[in-house]
C-alpha cells in the first residue's frame, strides 16, 4: 500500500484573526503546519505529503517543508483538498486529508486510521463522544429538537479514505458546503467508519484554542 497525506493549510485562519495565515502562525516557536507535518510523518506509513498552502506562501511552505510536494489551495477547504488530490502520484492507494489546524494530533492516530483503511475501510474518521448537550435551534434561537447525545461523535482529522472512493467524492456535482471530505463520502452512500479520536487533534480556531495547545506542549 502506498499512502500519501494531503494536508490542508491554505485557510486564512479568520477566527484566529493572526496577521499570516493560520498554518504559519507559530506555536513554541514552530508554524503549526511543520508541528502536523512532523506528526504526521513520525509514525513512518505516510509515504507522500503534500502541503496545500495559500498562492503567496508556496515558497516558504517548502522551505519548511523540503520532502512535502506543495500546491496552491483554493477558496473553500473542498477546493483545497481537491488541489491536494490533483497533485498525487499515481502509485498511491490510501489517501489521508489533514488540517494543518490539528496541529498535535499524535502519530498514534494516524496508524490507527491507516490501519482501518488497510484493513478495508473505504472511509474512516477519528471521532469523539460528545459531552455536551446538544440542541437543534431554528433562526429564532428556539429549540426544535435535543439529539440523542450517545449517537453522536465530533469528529476531527486525519481521516483516511482509499483513494478512489475520495476522488469519486469530490467528482460529484457540488451538493453544499462541506466541511470535511467524510462529508463527500457519504453523500455517495459509501460507508464512513468512525474510529476513537483523540483529544490531541483539537482544531485550533480560536486564539483560546491556540493558548490551550501550547499548555499541552508544556
Ligand atoms: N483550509 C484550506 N483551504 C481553505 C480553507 C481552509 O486549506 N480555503 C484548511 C485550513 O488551513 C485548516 C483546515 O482547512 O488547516 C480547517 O479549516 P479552518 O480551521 O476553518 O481554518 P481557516 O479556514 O483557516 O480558519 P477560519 O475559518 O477561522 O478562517
Ligand atoms: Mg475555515
């Protein structure tokens, strides 16, 4: 099997409201897409990155990143990924797609990822239980409906797909906006397994999110 990681970092990073986009903003001294980067590469399956980073960052990207293939992104995540995608090798079989925003999700979680594609899953995603309570609202702010909280899982990234289910997903017509590839998957009607999270791979959006992982890294 060869596997190739497509980490997404072309984001602009508005909710964290930094002055360079949010990949290239440091935490302990290194820009969060090098921390995701090396986690990614740490546990020795991913054979492939490539680093999908804004139009006027590509330069430096690859300095930080001299092994990474690097592409512009694009306007939406979705496009992002798809710029990732257009830039594999042929040879590659199972594909991973990582926010750069995950910056600590440990390699633990990218072999246990792999390892369920490995083993014939055509989509997996790391998710979490949910601790929180969580209401559907309607535009007024009035609950319609409180969610069976043990059926639902936050799921996060890196989420592991063999390579022809992801590029069968993103060729369908636009259905949307999605805010993960797993999102795309299922819109084929393909199975997405879920497999356990981990604390680690927080997205980091908001300043608050950045404070809290360099506490982590202490
Ligand atoms: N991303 C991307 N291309 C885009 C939008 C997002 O590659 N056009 C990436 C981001 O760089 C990030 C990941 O997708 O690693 C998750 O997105 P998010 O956390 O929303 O990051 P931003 O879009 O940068 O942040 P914001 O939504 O606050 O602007
Ligand atoms: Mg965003």
């Amino acid at each position: 099997m060869s596997v190739a990681a497509i980490l997404v970092a072309a984001g602009s990073g508005s909710r964290l409201a930094s002055t360079r986009p949010k990949a290239f903003v440091d935490l302990a001294g290194e820009p969060l897409v090098v921390h995701a980067a090396r986690r990614l590469m740490a546990g020795g399956v991913v054979d492939t990155l490539v680093a999908v980073v804004p139009a006027d960052w590509v330069e430096q990207a690859q300095r930080l990143l001299p092994r990474a293939h690097v592409v512009v992104g694009g306007a939406s995540r979705v496009d992002s990924v798809a710029a990732g995608l257009a830039a594999l090798p042929a040879e590659v079989d199972v594909v991973l797609v990582h926010d750069a925003a995950r910056a600590l999700a440990p390699p633990t979680l990218v072999l246990a990822v792999v390892q369920a594609v490995c083993e014939g899953n055509p989509a997996v995603v790391p998710g979490l239980a949910v601790t929180d309570t969580i209401k559907q609202v309607d535009a007024s702010g009035a609950v319609v409906h409180t969610l069976d909280r043990a059926s639902l899982r936050a799921v996060q990234t890196p989420q592991g797909f063999d390579r022809a289910t992801l590029q069968r997903a993103h060729a369908q017509p636009p259905t949307g906006a999605h805010t993960d590839d797993a999102g795309l998957v299922e819109a084929l009607g393909t199975r997405v397994l879920v497999v356990p999270g981990d604390p680690l791979a927080l997205k980091i959006t908001t300043p608050a999110d950045l404070a809290h992982a360099e506490r982590l890294l202490q």
